[in-house]
C-alpha cells in the first residue's frame, strides 16, 4: 500500500528442502515415532496490491542437512559501543580458540549417592564480567592472576575445584533459588531446604561461582557450558536425576542482555527478538544449527515504562528512505562528504541528503543535529507518512457487530452481557468524532438496523431470503456514532429485551456473514462476531464433525483441526482485501466448529476468543473485560508490514494471523498491542562476507486520529563462524515461539503425535550437535550439557506437548478447545506464550495468616504434585485462568473466612466473593493484582478442592506441566529420554 511498495518484493530461489527421517528410541517418546517439520505445500501466489482475493499459506521450515563438526568455542563478544548516529565498528568474527593439548580434568563435581549437579559456566576466554573468572594460584594460565581467589557466591553456578571431603548425601537449597548455596557442614543423609528452594551445595571446598581454573597442580580445561550429570546407584535401576536441581523458570522469562548490549541503539527487544543474536557466516553453520533461525516481531507492543515511541514529522522534506532498497533512515546509517551523502545500512548504497536535511558533521563524523533526530539515535521510532503513502484518504475507526440472536444467546444471558459491554464502551472508543458503527442480529433470519441520526428508534428490517441477499438502506446501517449516540444507546437498551421470547435454534451465520462484508466493503474495519452455535443455514453451513473418535490417530485426523467448508477462506480473503479484520467471541456449551469460523480470525490478522459452556452468572465479567480492551485498545487500522534484512540474508516463510498480499508484504487490517508475528530466514550466499546485519520492521498503518503512520523498528546483529557462540547468544523464549507455532501448522496436516515428535527431534539434533562442539577437549562423560542460554528449552519444549492445542488426542481436549487454544498461541508475545505453557504456582496461606510481605512470602514454586502440601491454599496463574486450589488438610477457619459456611460443601457450587474480613480481602487483593499484571485476557477464577471434581472440568493436578499425566513424561523422564536420544 502507497510507496511501502506492495509491489515490490525480494524474490529469491529457495534452497533445496530436506526431508530429515525420525529416529526411533529404546523407550517410548512423545509418540511413536518422530518426524521433522514438512513443508506445506505452497499454492500458486496471490497478485500483488490491494486486489488480494486468495490467500497464501506459509510454508514451514525444514533445517538443511548436518555438516561437518567444528569443535572449536569463542569468547563471549564485549558490550558493543559506537558514537551514536554512526553503526558499530566492523569487528571480525569471533577467532577460533586454539586446541588445548589434553589435560587432566580433576575430578567431576558429582554429588554424592547418584544426585544431580547443575554446572553453568561463563565463556573461558574474554569474558564480560571478568571478576567471573578466577584463577589458580598458578600464573601458567594465561588471562589469568596469580593471585588465590576468593569464594564468590553465584546464583546457579559453579566450577570444578579440588575435591575435598563432604558428609554423604547433605543438600541445601535457597529460596527461589535453582544453583547451589555456599557450602555448608551437614550431617550424612540430611535435607535442608526452603519454600522454592532446589539447589544443592557443592561438595566442601568447592568455589560457588564463574569458572575456575584447576588450583594446585591439577590442571583442565574451563567448561563453557551447563550440565546435568546422570548416574545411577549402583546396583539400582533409578537414573539418579533428582529433580529438585532441573532449571525452571520461576522469574517468567528474562530477555537475553547481550542484543541491548552489543548494539545499544537495537529496537527494545519487546518489539523483535531473534531466535539467536548470532547470524551464522555460512550455510554450512545453518545446517548445524538445528533450531529455528528467524525473528518474533510485535510491532504495537506497549512501550516500556517511562518511555514513548517518538513521532517524527519531515513535512515538506519527505520521508528520507534508501532510494535502492526503500530502508527508512535509522541510526546505523553513516554520513559522508560532509554530511551530503549518507550510506544505507542495508544494501550500502550511497545516498544524496536532501538540502532540508542536511547537517555538517563534528570531527567524530556525527551530524551536529543528532539530539533532534530521534530517527538517528533510537532504535524505534513512528513516521507521519505524507499524501504519498496512501491510495485513499485515511479510514475512520469502524467497529461492526454481528450477534446470534437465537435461544442458546438468549438463554445463556450472553446477549444481555454483550449489549451492556458495548454501551458502557461508547464513550472509550478509539477515534473520537470519527467513530463509525453499526450492527446486525440473526438467527434463522438477517436484522438490519437503521440508526441515522434523525430517527429516536432504531429501525429493524428483517430479510428472510437467505439464498438472494440483499442491503436494504446500504447508507443508514453504517452511522458516525457521536451523531447517532441516542439512537444507539436505545438500541442496546432494547436489545436483550427484544429478543427475550426467542426460541429459534436456527442459524444463519453464513448469509449473516455475507451481508456484514457488504455493509462494510466500503471502509474496512473490525467485525466482531458473536456466534452461540453452529451454523445451519444457507450458504456456510457446518455439520457435527468433532465426535469422529475413529479419525484420531489416522491420517484423517488432522482433517477435523481445518475448515470444513472453503467458504470461510475465501470469505477471510475478501475481508482482507477490503482492509476488515475479524474477531471471533464463540459462546456455546456445544460444538461449534471453531476450526472452520477461526480461520476469518486467523486471515485477518484478528483473534479468537472462546468461552466453553458459557453462563453469564459465571463468564460474564471475563467476557466483559475481554469485550471492552478489544474496543477500548489502540488499534492501527489498515497496515501492511513488511522486514528488511542485510544484504546475504532473506526471509523465507511468515507464521501468525495474516494474510500475505507478496511474498514478503503482510497484510494487516487491524493491528494491536497484543498480536506478535514470527518469521524465518536464511542464508541467501553461501558464505556472508558482512560482519553485521541489519533488521527493520515497518509498520505502514492509519492510526485512529487519522494520520497515516509507518513504525520502523530497526536492529542489528553480529555474524560469526562459531556455533557455540549462536548457542550462547540464542533466546529461548523467541525459540519456543517459533516452535510452537511450527508445531500448530504442522498439526494441520498431520497428526498431532507427528507434530510433536518434530518438536522433540529438533532438540535432540541441537543437543547432540551442542555435545559434539565440547565431546574431545573435555571430559564430558555421561553429563548432559547445554547452553546456559538454552536451560529452560527441554521444559518449555515438554509444555509445549503437553499444551492444549498439542497434548494427547481425542480424550485429552475437546476439538473446539484444542482448535481455539492453536488460534490464540499463533498471534501470542513472547511472554505471554511461555507463561501460558510455564503458569505461575503461589502458595499464599502464609500470606493470608500473617502479616509479612506479599513479596517475601509468595513465591514461584515448580508444577510439580511436590510442591502442593494439603495444608496449604495456592493459586494457578496462567494468564487465561485462575484456580485457587485448597488442600483437604486447610484449616475450617480459614476455609471459612474464604468461602463462607459452605466451606463443606462440594467447590463446585460456591463462588470466590470478596467477604467481609482480612484474611479474604487479602486473598481478593492477590487475584486483583494478578489480573492486572497482564490485562490482555481476563482469568477467570476457579475454586478447587483437593480430591473434588471442579466446574468446567479443571483440575489442577492436570496442569502440573512436570508431572506425568495422559501418558506425556514427566520433566525427569522427559529429560532422561532427551539425553538418551543425544548419547546415541
């Protein structure tokens, strides 16, 4: 759209995809046989521009075959510095550290009777932190002093030392905490530990910390990575992992530093995050690498606290762009001649600077005007784009509603929630003056309501014709909404009421459907869709399909998790062309074939929300407050976005809600803060001569006030010849993103044990190849060892399995909420996607009978059936729902304070209420502030007693992502069965 030039697009030869074969193990895997992620076979490419009436499936990606080892490790690069308004100094790749000859390693540091030891170093050779890094009395280390260490504590790491002796068996662990306390004196076979605690003490004598060189005359190699050691008893069969010292992570996800670090200039990584800050130079490296290569943008994301985006107005200079490759100027671009040319960072051309635009340059080479150029000094930064950049004058802010008026809505007391929901909003839409708005109800019938602004009533016109559909007053169904507020309000005064006698089970959602995209055609907008049951008349109609239990675990299953009828995505590609983004609130205790009416979400950049068995007394306030922040939020309005990237480097495939307009070009109708879109790329040469890429994101986009606006988010990262330092510069949470979304396509065209297996597989060839950059310079034995980066990627892979869009089969999730949890997880931020697979586990009983902070005594605790005690009360958060689970052992008094004098009876018929007593506004004061730690979904808050059956089926103990459940692995056994596979 305009000169974000939709027609202009990077077309490249892909390279050749392979096909990697399953392996098979000695025990049982998630499935029975793994596989890696297929291709999606790729249908003919929709025309370019605004004239989309198909839609194009991305495509999958499938890692290049295995190259040779390369078993050298390099430094951890140093934070990176540059004048601002210039890019980083080149600096060579990493150099290669030379082979050590083979030394004696000393002696492994295992803890006693077959227990775990978690190892985490720092890189051996310049490390960021040197006080990490201490050394041996002996000066004959190089890079290191001479002069003795001294014990320095580290949360989660330690390093080899001389073996000294140690009471057998002694542990002690910290709150919170998952490394090793400082060594402690403690009798044979004793256990210390605190709420949260699961980190054992290193032997006696053992330094807590960095990396150490062998003191003494023991001399080794410093270990650059983590590692679980695994041995058993003699004698036993157990595998000796304990489980307690298994990295988890209880402080939610913590972004990589060194993206900030290296390029201080980079976008903030809320709006991109690469799966790894190192690019590999070669294909060769790619093929090693085995994880996704690629990036998760969220171009809206909310900007962090105490900052804003800041808006940059050229007026009458125009945008100043790379005339070659259209990149937006930014801070890693250079100035020459004077100021009168500047360089892109992206293609290196040489641009001429526009006479409006110019600015001498001090000694340093940096424009004397850079603190009023925010464009050249942050990372992030919004455009007004001028008249060129649009192709019709920028659209009002239009909300259109099509609710199912039939007895399931009317019984539910759904429609009586969503008319007052909507009211209640009028007054916070986006948009002000500008606001268009307009309605239609149905059920075996099409109402059409005029509202213009003359009228005190609105008008109903009925069109019962469902094979011939027609707009009666096309001009008076679409109203400005500060002209016709009166009428509107009397509308949805009236609404629940005039519906009240209905009993028509029908529904017309097709037909209703059609007459919505005409009303709308000629603005675009955001169509929210209200459906109570399945559709069964005219054009779209669905049929029962989801109780097919003989097509689980066949080739057909996969068939039940896509759209029955192609009228629902050729109805998504019409919408899209003509800029209307769907959101879809499906409201039913019965099957309603999510799978078919998610796919005008999934195509139009909008969102799915479900609400099983749905009952106003219990869903009413999560259906408000979902309702109202989908009208309430900041929301740009038809954009396109397209990602830049250096020269040797493409993008290949695109996962999330859109629609691709090119072959790079994402087209967008409705933009906000909560959508995050994923991407891969890869190597274009066969060898990067580049040091550094470059990325930019741009978001062309109108935004509610009526301006045309492009958000550039631009970063850059460095290439390097190591494997190990991609793995010590990846993000797991960018990883898990990636993956799972790879894993929800591939359950579309295969069967979900399939598309597990292709999950597990990726881990175990980038484990293995992990193992073989470290297998001859160190003694790694039977130690599993990892990246520190990567030791939370094993428990967020095992979640994913066991999430409800992937987990078990037929029995293990219903298909609507298997088919709306995939929706949801495609267009989920980062942080949002790992806490919905890693939820938050708080026992708050000691809380709520003393008077300490809330702070000191809620901690984190691991899903695991140890960490519920049945004297305690604790709270499940996973940014969806909330259950308060109570132990059968609680005090009645404090039962009592919480739930009242039904404490007794069954949970599943008492409600959580805000009493009148300390102990329960404590509890209520929790929840509140959980709810509004994320305000993107509303949990809704279920009570459970330990041993009882709670509403809607949940059932805390199921969730446990650690614990076997449904014939998934436990974390132990997932992690045993991982290293396995590696050791092969």
């Amino acid at each position: 759209m305009g000169t974000e030039n939709p027609n202009h697009a990077n077309n490249y030869s892909r390279p050749p995809q392979n096909n990697n074969s399953p392996f098979s193990s000695s025990r049982p895997v998630v499935g029975s046989q793994a596989s890696a992620f297929r291709p999606t076979p790729v249908l003919s490419t929709p025309p370019s521009g605004p004239e989309v009436s198909t839609f194009r499936p991305t495509a999958s990606y499938v890692p290049p075959t295995t190259g040779p080892f390369q078993r050298f490790s390099s430094p951890t690069p140093p934070p990176h510095t540059s004048p601002i308004g210039q890019p980083p100094a080149m600096r060579p790749p990493p150099t290669m550290r030379p082979q050590m000859p083979p030394m004696h390693m000393g002696s492994s540091p295992l803890s006693m009777n077959g227990a775990v030891n978690l190892q985490q170093s720092q890189p051996s050779l310049g490390p960021t932190n040197p006080s990490a890094v201490r050394a041996a009395p002996s000066s004959a280390w190089p890079g290191y002093t001479a002069t003795p260490p001294a014990p320095v504590s580290h949360k989660g790491s330690y390093g080899p030392a001389p073996p000294q002796p140690a009471a057998s068996g002694s542990f002690s662990s910290h709150q919170g905490g998952y490394g090793p306390a400082p060594p402690q004196q403690a009798a044979s076979g004793s256990f210390s530990s605190h709420q949260g605690g699961y980190g054992p003490a290193p032997p006696l004598g053992m330094y807590v910390g960095g990396p150490t060189p062998p003191a003494g005359g023991m001399s080794g190699l410093v270990e650059d990575f983590s590692s679980l050691s695994i041995g058993s008893v003699p004698g036993s069969f157990d595998a000796g992992l304990d489980s307690k010292v298994l990295p988890r992570p209880l402080d939610g996800d913590v972004e990589p530093s060194s993206f900030a670090q290296m390029y201080p200039m980079n976008c903030n990584s809320r709006y991109l995050r690469l799966t790894t800050s190192a690019i590999p130079n070669s294909q060769s490296l790619v093929s090693r690498w085995h994880l996704p290569l690629g990036a998760v943008v969220c171009p809206l994301a909310e900007a962090p606290e105490g900052e804003e985006v800041p808006v940059v107005n050229f007026a009458t200079t125009g945008i100043v762009r790379c005339r070659r490759c259209r990149t937006y100027v930014n801070p890693y671009v250079t100035f020459t001649d004077g100021g009168r040319k500047w360089r892109c960072n992206i293609c290196a051309l040489l641009n001429d600077v526009q006479n409006d635009y110019f600015a001498q340059l001090d000694a340093t080479g940096r424009r004397i005007d850079l603190d009023q150029r925010p464009e050249l000094t942050k990372g992030c930064v919004e455009f007004v784009a001028p008249a060129e950049y649009m192709v019709r004058p920028p659209m009002p802010p239009l909300y259109f509603f099509l609710i199912d008026v039939s007895i399931n809505s009317v019984r539910s007391g759904m429609l009586e929630v969503i008319a007052q929901t909507i009211k209640s909003c009028l007054d916070k839409l986006p948009g002000s003056t500008r606001t268009q708005i307009g309605f239609i109800t149905f059920d075996s019938t099409i109402h059409f309501y005029n509202m213009k602004s003359s009228l005190t009533q609105p008008q109903m016109m009925v069109v019962s014709d469902l094979d011939d559909i027609f707009v009666p007053l096309p001009d008076d169904l679409l109203v400005n909404l500060s002209e016709s507020r009166s009428v509107v309000d009397a509308f949805l005064d009236s609404l629940p009421s005039m519906f009240q006698d209905n009993v028509n089970v029908e529904s017309a959602f097709g037909p209703a459907l059609k007459a919505a995209f005409m009303v709308m055609s000629q603005l675009g907008g955001k169509l929210l869709i209200f459906q109570s049951t399945l559709p069964s008349l005219g054009v779209g109609r669905l049929r029962l399909r989801g109780d097919d239990i003989r097509a689980y675990g066949t080739d057909k299953e996969n068939a039940l998790r896509i759209p029955e009828d192609p009228f629902y995505k050729q109805m998504a590609a019409d919408f899209t062309k003509y800029q209307v983004a769907v959101n879809v609130y499906a409201v039913s205790d019965k099957y309603t074939d999510i799978a078919s009416l998610g796919t005008l979400a999934k195509y139009t950049g909008g969102q799915v929300y479900y609400y099983p068995s749905f009952h106003a007394a219990i869903h009413k306030d999560k259906l408000k407050h979902e309702l109202a922040r989908d009208l309430t939020r900041e929301t740009a309005w038809e954009a396109v976005m397209r990602i830049r990237c250096g020269k040797g480097v493409r993008f290949t495939s695109y996962h999330g809600n859109f629609m691709l307009r090119s072959t790079d070009l994402l087209a967008l109708p409705a933009v906000d803060c909560d959508k995050a879109y994923a991407m891969q790329f890869a190597l274009e040469e066969t060898l990067l001569t580049t040091q550094i890429v470059y990325f930019q994101v741009a978001l062309l986009h109108t935004s509610s006030c009526g301006e045309r606006r492009i958000r550039v988010h631009t970063a850059a990262a460095s290439v390097v010849a190591d494997l190990g330092e991609m793995y010590r510069q990846a993000d797991t949470g960018a990883i898990v993103s990636l993956l799972g979304r790879l894993a929800i396509e591939k359950s579309l065209s295969y069967k979900l044990e399939e598309a597990r297996n292709a999950i597990q597989l990726r881990i175990v060839k980038a484990l293995k190849e992990y193992r073989n950059l470290y297998a001859v310079q160190h003694r790694v034995g039977t130690r599993m060892i990892y990246p520190d980066s990567l030791k939370y990627l094993l428990l967020y892979a095992l979640a994913l399995c066991k999430s409800t869009a992937l987990r078990g089969g037929y029995a293990d999730s219903q298909l609507d909420e298997r088919c709306a949890a995939g929706f949801t997880m495609m267009a989920l931020p980062v942080k949002k996607m790992l806490k919905l697979l890693y939820p938050s586990l708080l026992r708050v009983d000691e809380y709520l009978v003393k008077s300490d902070d809330f702070e000191k005594l809620c901690r984190r605790l691991p899903l695991a059936a140890q960490s519920l005690d049945s004297r305690g009360i604790y709270i499940y958060d996973d940014g969806f729902r909330l259950v308060v689970w109570f132990g059968q052992m609680v005090s009645p008094d404090i039962s009592r304070n919480l739930v009242g004098e039904d404490f007794a009876a069954d949970f599943s018929r008492v409600s959580l209420v805000q009493r009148e007593n300390e102990m329960s506004r404590k509890l209520m004061g929790i929840i509140k502030k959980l709810r509004e730690a994320d305000t993107s979904y509303y949990p809704l808050c279920h009570l459970v007693r330990q041993g009882e059956q709670p509403r809607e089926g949940f059932f805390l103990l199921s969730n446990l992502v650690e614990e076997q459940v449904g014939g998934m692995n436990s974390y132990v056994d997932w992690i045993l069965q991982i290293h396995r596979q590696v050791q092969q």
